[in-house]
C-alpha cells in the first residue's frame, strides 16, 4: 500500500482531533461528579483564566520606539530597571510601538486600536523615545516620560497614574485624621482667615 505525505497528514490531523474529542468528553463526563478527569484540571484552569480576564490595568505605559532612536536606545535599560521595580503587582500594562518601519508601524497601529486607543497613536505616531501615561479608563494621555528621568521617578508617576485611576473616589475623600480639613458644606459662605 502506498502512503502519500498529505494521507499521513490528514491521518495526524484526525488522530489529534480524536484525541481531543476524547479529553473534552473525560472532562464532560466527570463535570458533574465532583471529581476531576485522572490528568485533567479544567476547573482550575477556568478559574485562572475568569482571574486573568477580569484584571484590568489602572494605566496603560506606551513606550514609543525606534531602533535608529537613540532616546529610544537610552530608554531601553530604565524600563528594564522599572520593569523590576513595579514588579508581579503592578497596576500598569507596558506596550511597546514600534515605530521603525510601515510593517511594525502597522502592527503597532493595529495592537494599539486593539487596546482602544487609535486616537492616542493617531496624534502621537510620529513621537519616539518616549513613555506616555495613558488612563485606561479614559483613553487620555495623562503624562509623558522621557529618558532624561530615572527608573525611580518613572516608577513614581506611574504609581501616581495607578492610583489616580483605580483609587480616584477612594482618594477624593479623606477624613480628618488624615491630614485634610472637613469638608464645608454645600452653600455656606467661604470663612475669612484667621486673624483678620
């Protein structure tokens, strides 16, 4: 009998497919036991990813790039470094924009309208070797970072922007014992300073 690269192929392609099949009905099967199917953690994995899909970042950090940018080049081990520092519990999704070329200018304007945020490119496609701060909520340029900063005061403002963004109403109103004053209420009259 004579096998043909394509029949061998087709034949994997089936076997693979029965395989899964397979798995998805050990995985039905056992669903409503309360057990697991022997190998398989479907529960888990559901549950890590309904995790993974409600996080939401505070602020977004675009890094606008180039490699014939030396600002860009410049920048390059500050994110390293601040990349570091904000660590596994960061508020802040960091992006790269490749700017080089049409291709990764291309797929840049594509990830970037994924994110939401043409209008965001659109105005600043022709900027390198920068860091924009862009609230997630609002879609808005909230400040621009540059290579003339460090990691610390770069870490600094994005905390800023995080907690601006995600603790805004939180922040808004604070008691007394902190540190601010009662608020006044509505319609009373302002109060000369003292002493006067």
């Amino acid at each position: 009998m004579i096998v043909s690269k394509k029949m061998m192929a087709t034949g994997a392609m089936s076997l693979l497919l029965i395989a899964a099949l397979m798995v998805g009905s050990l995985a039905v099967a056992h669903e409503g036991s309360g057990t697991a199917a022997p190998g398989l953690t479907v529960g888990a994995q559901q549950e890590e990813s309904a995790e993974v899909a409600n996080v939401k970042p505070a602020v977004i950090a675009v890094k606008l790039h180039a490699d014939w940018c030396t600002k860009c080049q410049a920048l390059g081990p500050i994110l390293e470094d601040l990349t570091q520092r904000l660590g596994k519990d960061s508020e802040a999704l960091l992006v790269k924009v490749d700017l080089t070329n049409d291709a990764t200018k291309r797929q840049s304007q594509l990830l970037m309208s994924a994110l939401g945020l043409s209008k965001v490119y659109s105005e600043n496609s022709g900027k390198t070797g920068v860091l924009l701060l862009i609230d997630s909520k609002s879609g808005n340029v909230t400040k621009t970072l540059t290579s003339e900063m460090t990691a610390a005061q770069m870490e600094q403002a994005i905390r800023t922007a995080s907690g601006a963004s995600s603790g805004a109403a939180r922040n808004a109103v604070q008691s007394p014992a902190e540190g601010s004053a009662p608020a006044k209420p509505e319609g009373s009259a302002p109060q000369p300073p003292e002493g006067s």
